[in-house]
C-alpha cells in the first residue's frame, strides 16, 4: 500500500499523475496535493514522510529545491519538470529518477518501481546532498514564458523581454519591441527565476535586462538613474544601495 505525496502547482498535472498512478497500483494512498515551497516545508516539518515524493520543479513561489534547505527528506524523490533533461542529467546518472512533462507512462512505471525499492536511509542521504550539489552547481533558469493573451497563448523567449515591472500588483512583461503582456509570477518569484547575468532587479518595481538600459546617469545621494528601452516617462531612479549592486553587476567579464 504505497503512500504517496504529490507537490504540484497545476491540478490537471496532479490529477493525471494520479490517475496513473492508479493504474500502477489500485491500493495507492495520495497524501496531500502541496503547491507552494512553503506550503511543502511546513507540511513535511509536521508530517511522517510518505513512501515516494513526486516534486515539481518550479512552483508558484520558487523552485522546489529550496525545499530541501528547510526540511531533512527521508522518502526517495521523483522529479517532475517541463525543462531541458540536459539540466537534470546528475539525477539519472546518480540513480535518482524524473520524469518530463507530458508523463510517459512507462517511465513513470520505471520510476515508480524504483523509488518503492530505496528504503536505505544512506540512499536517502545520498538524495538530499546530491540535490543540493546540483543546486549549488547547476542553477535552472527560465528560457521561456508561455503568456495567456486574449484568446490564444503566446511563447516568448526571455531573450525577447526587456524588463518586468510590477503596477496595481500586476506583474507585465515588456518585450524589447514595446509589446506588453501580463505574467503570472510575481517579481520575488522571478528574481529567482531569470539568470542574474542577463536579468536584475533594479527596484522594488522593476527587474530589467542588460540589453534594455539605455543610458545611466548619476543622481542625488550616490543614486543612479537609468533609462530603458522601450522608454519610460523619466526613467527609473534607483536606490543607493541598489545603484551600488546594480554597478557591480554591470562591471564584470564574461563568463
């Protein structure tokens, strides 16, 4: 009788994943849908651990390794991601099993076997350093966003995005040529996101990528002001501490 805990942010994702689990085995017990990274590490902080933990990778607030950070995971972990397998390649070549979307049935077979076979607690530490290793060494970022847009989606590379800026509680996406969409996630989320070589947030309102500044000029108190493209009426005035970074991160070579 396999327990089984699910963290997911998309219900039909977590809907299909149990149906066929069913299929697997009819006497499967489902714990608990979780959606959040924090909603996770309260939960796993108050619960005996399942069985088998199948986690998404990006969550509605962050990616679902800082989970790992918070809590010790004693159950074996599947992975689930919509991402380039080239970036989660350590997981398969350690033994630790994920599954892209859409799920194919027979991989999550083989998974699924597999993770009801780890029991060793050595395993299981094995699991935990080496999600961390890939943390450290091999952070995933977003090549793309897929936008909901009147009444069709549409795909657009982060390449393409000159900045994000927050109004109303609102996050929008601006792409360099003046197109404006509204995103789903928040700019906390995205901080986390978007590569730090191309992306910075710049203020509270703003997350800007290198190819949109314009000019840079200095201003009151040790302040910046920068100018973006696409414009804005007057620019942006950044914050003393936040010019400090943001000239840090402008003077550097390339990787």
């Amino acid at each position: 009788m396999p327990i089984v805990l699910i963290i997911e942010d998309e219900l039909p994702n977590v809907q299909r994943l149990e149906k066929m689990l069913r299929v697997l085995d009819k006497n499967i017990i489902f714990l608990e849908n979780l959606q959040t990274v924090q909603a996770s590490i309260a939960w796993l902080k108050t619960n005996v651990q399942p069985d088998i933990i199948f986690m998404d990778i990006r969550l509605i607030d962050g990616i679902s390794f800082e989970i790992f950070n918070h809590v010790t995971i004693t159950a074996p972990v599947i992975f689930i991601t919509a991402y380039d397998e080239y970036a989660l390649k350590a997981f398969e070549v350690n033994g630790i099993d994920y599954l892209l979307k859409p799920l194919d049935a027979d991989k999550l077979e083989k998974s699924f076997r597999k993770a009801m076979a780890v029991k060793s607690p050595e395993n299981d530490a094995h699991v935990l350093q080496l999600v961390k290793n890939m943390l450290a060494r091999q952070p995933i970022y977003r090549s793309r966003f897929l936008i909901a847009h009147k009444d069709r989606y549409l795909m657009i590379m982060t390449t393409d995005i000159a900045y994000f800026t927050i109004e109303n509680r609102t996050t929008f996406l601006v792409t360099h040529d003046s197109k404006r969409f509204i995103a789903d996630q928040t700019l906390e989320v995205l901080e986390h996101e978007l590569d730090p070589e191309f992306f910075f947030r710049i203020s509270r309102q703003f997350i800007i990528s290198l190819k949109s500044i314009d000019q840079i000029y200095q201003h009151f108190n040790a302040q910046l002001k920068v100018k973006l493209i696409p414009a804005l009426n007057d620019g942006v005035i950044i914050s003393r501490e936040r010019s400090a970074l943001l000239k840090k991160w402008l003077d550097q070579a390339d990787r």
